[in-house]
C-alpha cells in the first residue's frame, strides 16, 4: 500500500492560508452586533419572563436575585458538586464511547454480529434505565459505578448507531478503488472507513456530551448512596423547599452542558477541516 491511502477519501483538503483566513472571519464574525445581538435580545426576553413568572408563580419560580444570591454566598459547594458530576458525566461517556465504538466496528464488520447485537442494543434504547439504577446499586454498591454504568448506557446507542452507519457510508467506487490494489480489511478500516465515519461520530458526540450530564444527574437521583453531585444536591433542596438552590443547581448544569457542547464543537472543526461541513461554515 502506498502512503496516499493516509487520505480522507473523497475530499480535497484546503490550502492552509484558505484555513486560516476561514478561521479568522469566524472569529471577526463573533464581534459583529448581527452575530450575538439575537442572544442576548433572548436572554434579556428570557429573563423578564422569568420575573414575570416568579411574581405569578412564586412556588415553581424564585427570582432570580435568589438565584443569583444563592450561588455568590456559597460558589464552593457548587463547584464542588458540580466536579463531582461532570466527573460521573465524563468517566460515564468515556465507558460508552468506547463500547459503542468497538462494538460499532464489528458490527460493520461482521454481519453475524450485527444481527445478534443489534436488537440487543435498540431493546437497551427503550429500557428506563432509570428502573434498574437500584438493582446497580444493589450488585456494586454505593460506590461511583452504577452512576458510570447508567450515564454510559445512555450516551451507548447514539454512538453505536452514528458510528456504524459512518463505517458503512463509504461510496463502493472508494471501497473499489482500494480493493484494486489488494488493501487489507485493517487498511481500509484505518484509511477509509474510520476518517469517512468522524463526522457520523462528531454527530453522536454532538448529543452524548450534553447527555452525559443529563445521565450523570439521573443516576445521583436514582442510585442510592450519593452524598455529592448537582442531582444529589437537587433532591437535597428540593424536599428542604429551597427553590432558590434547586434552580442555581439547574443552571449550572445547564452552563456545563453547553460549555461541554461548544467543546466538542471546537474540536469538530479542528479535526474536520477537511470535510464539506467545515467548509460550509
């Protein structure tokens, strides 16, 4: 095999001036009014329906001077819990990832495997793991496990099926073109199916990051034995009837979640500047 099968197929990569000049009109396009008015338009719209919501409804709504209060007295005890579950949420995703991924590659791979796992893993997607959190805790403990194994099966099916759908998208002329010079399965794996699937896998990523912490909370919630975590702390002061701490929790979360998203895609565009969608941007 030649060196040239190290190339994604079927795609031109740019010069590297054209990516840089791609790069430094994004980040001139982030101090134009037209590209963060609309936010912050919204965020000033979303935070006068909240007043308006806390005056209407103040058992479901704190004000959000509350809000803000409750995090500036104490900032330690979120930071804390909040490490707490973006470790769960991290170590979780990490687990499934890597899975989801291996599992992905054989079932590409191998029909016969496909077709045992794959009813498998879509009776899994439909299960409330939720309801089985206890009989987790009841086999490990009350130790960090169950709340790994609950936050990697909920971020596993979106990166089983985006990955082996991508594994499969490789048009039959680049799979002819290789095979003509006698390229191995382990060759075509690594050259060709692996950097066609990344988009498919950014994709999944896309959704499992933010996921991960949305299984995290739902594992502190429903495993027993947690003392740490923003879930943990949620329940804490949910039955105390502190309004004020259960929605500075939500919000924190809520910034992890995006922050993690914009995270992943940075690194999207970082490892795919080659493809269309990098592009297009």
């Amino acid at each position: 095999m030649s060196q040239s099968v190290g190339t994604p197929p079927a795609t031109l990569t740019p010069p590297p001036e054209v990516v840089a000049a791609r790069r430094r009109r994004r980040r001139l396009a982030v101090l134009r009014p037209a590209y963060w008015m609309p936010f912050a338009v919204l965020l000033v719209v979303l935070g006068l329906l909240w007043q308006l919501g806390a005056d209407k409804l103040p058992y479901l709504l704190p004000p959000l001077g509350e809000v803000a209060d409750a995090v500036t007295r104490d900032p330690g005890y979120f930071l804390h819990h909040a490490w707490v579950t973006l470790r769960n949420a991290l170590l979780g995703l990490a687990l499934g990832f890597v899975a989801a991924f291996v599992l992905a590659v054989l079932v590409s791979e191998l029909p016969v495997v496909r077709r045992a796992v794959m009813p498998v893993a879509v009776v899994l997607n439909v299960t409330p793991l939720v309801a089985i959190a206890p009989a987790l805790v009841v086999a490990f403990g009350f130790g960090p496990e169950p709340k790994l194994i609950v936050t990697a099966l909920i971020c596993f099916f979106p990166i089983l099926i985006n990955t082996a759908i991508g594994l499969r998208s490789v048009p039959r002329e680049v799979l002819a073109v290789y095979r003509s010079v006698h390229a191995s399965r382990g060759e075509l794996l690594r050259h060709v199916r692996i950097p066609t699937a990344l988009p498919y896998v950014f994709a999944a990523l896309q959704i499992v990051f933010p996921l991960s912490v949305v299984g995290a909370v739902v594992a502190e919630m429903s495993a027993a034995g947690s003392a740490d975590g923003l879930g943990t702390s949620i329940q804490v002061a949910s039955s105390m009837n502190n309004l004020a701490v259960v929605w500075a929790a939500i919000l924190v979360l809520a910034l992890m979640g995006s922050t993690l998203l914009l995270v992943v895609t940075v690194l999207q565009r970082r490892v795919l500047h080659w493809h269309e969608s990098a592009r297009n941007r």
